[in-house]
C-alpha cells in the first residue's frame, strides 16, 4: 500500500544507521569489526587493581577475512 508523507527534517543520521520513508520489505544493515587490545584494556569497575607487568597483543591475522559480509542478507 502506498504511503503519503508530509514534510520532514532529518538532522543526522549516524554511520550505521538507517532511515526510510515510505513501504518497505527488508531493512537489514549489516556491519563488522576487528578488535585487537591488551592485557587489561576492557576492565571495568570500581576500584580495579591491573597488573601487567609483560603485556603483548599479537595483531597478525593469516586468513585475512574474519566476517565476509557479501551476500549475508
């Protein structure tokens, strides 16, 4: 069915967001990212004691492709 919509004023949209006007069947955005961080680095709390005295994150990655995101509807 077809929809009539009035005037509209879009401020922002994010980077990963999505708008649509109107009909629709499907919106499925998908997105991906790779995370490399050290020994610590996602603590949370209060009061937290870390100790990393030798602390080494390796970045190498053979495959290349983790999450391919062509034809993942």
């Amino acid at each position: 069915m077809p929809a009539f919509v009035g005037a509209i004023n879009v401020v922002s949209i994010g980077s990963s967001g999505v708008m649509n006007i109107g009909d629709v069947y499907l919106i499925a955005p998908n997105s991906s990212a790779k995370t490399f961080a050290g020994a610590g680095s996602f603590n949370t709390g209060d009061n937290m004691r870390v100790y990393n005295h030798y602390s080494n994150t390796n970045t190498f990655d053979a495959d290349y492709i983790d999450q391919p995101q062509t034809a993942n509807n």
